[in-house]
C-alpha cells in the first residue's frame, strides 16, 4: 500500500533550509522483522552525482496476509539535490502478480506524479516545500489533474 501524506493547514513559522549533505557514498542494510521473526530486508545505496546524489532502494518481504503466505518486493530509483529533495523518482510494488508503480518528476516547486497500475493513468500534481528534517523533509500537497 503507499500513502502520499498532506500537510495540514495550520500556519506554522517558517522552517530553517535543508542543508546540503556532504557528497559520500553510503550503504545500508536492514533487516525486516515481524513479531520477532524476521521476514525480510532492506538495502539502500545514496551515490553522489554532479550536483546531488542517485538514491536506489530494494525491499523484500515475505508476509502472510488472509492464511497465505506473499512476497511483497518494492523498488525506488531516484535523482535528488544535495539536500535530498527529489527531481525525478520510480517507485515499484509488486506482490502477487499485481504489480504497482509511480514515476515522479520535480518542476520547481512541484512534484508531478504519475501512476500507471490496473489499467488506469493517474496524475497528480504536488507543491513541495522545505520544512524541518527533524520533522518530516516535505511538506507536499497534492491535487488531482
């Protein structure tokens, strides 16, 4: 399931800028775990690029959902700034033969997003503003073209 948050309406201080992240190379792998069993695993690779850094990201899970036993796997490609706001991002779900997948673009202070799954197109268009990282990165609010 993916779930695009909104943020809310209350008006809020302004929030100090993103800083950039230094241009390193990191790896990370996690394990994940279901009522102490462990079902699955994530890994993350962040390379720098000329002026950001290329985010790629595979998760495998193996859930049991209704008596029956699915392999969930997720996938996400992306370009992003230094202070790690998107650009451009593919994001893929598959699980039981369904298979689920979202592509977005950045244009300035939007994020165009659009999902082809189930026969259907959909896109969205979402406005992206810094907020804190301590907090959430983006605050996005969308609307349905």
């Amino acid at each position: 399931m993916a779930v695009l948050a909104a943020s809310s309406l209350a008006l809020r201080a302004p929030a100090p800028a993103l800083r950039p992240l230094s241009a390193e190379a990191t790896e990370n792998w996690y394990g994940v775990y279901s009522q102490g069993r462990k079902v699955g695993y994530h890994h993350r690779v962040r390379t720098p690029s000329a002026d950001g850094f290329t985010v790629a990201s595979e998760t495998l899970t193996r859930l049991s959902m209704l008596g029956t036993s699915q392999l969930v796997r997720t996938s996400l490609s992306a370009e992003t700034d230094r202070s790690l706001r998107p650009r451009t991002f593919d994001f893929h779900l598959r699980a039981s033969g369904v298979d689920f997948a979202i592509t977005g673009v950045a244009r300035g202070e939007e994020l165009e997003i659009t999902s082809s799954s189930l026969g259907q197109r959909a896109l969205r268009t979402c406005s992206v503003r810094s907020r804190s990282r301590r907090a959430r990165p983006f605050a996005t609010r969308c609307s349905i073209r």
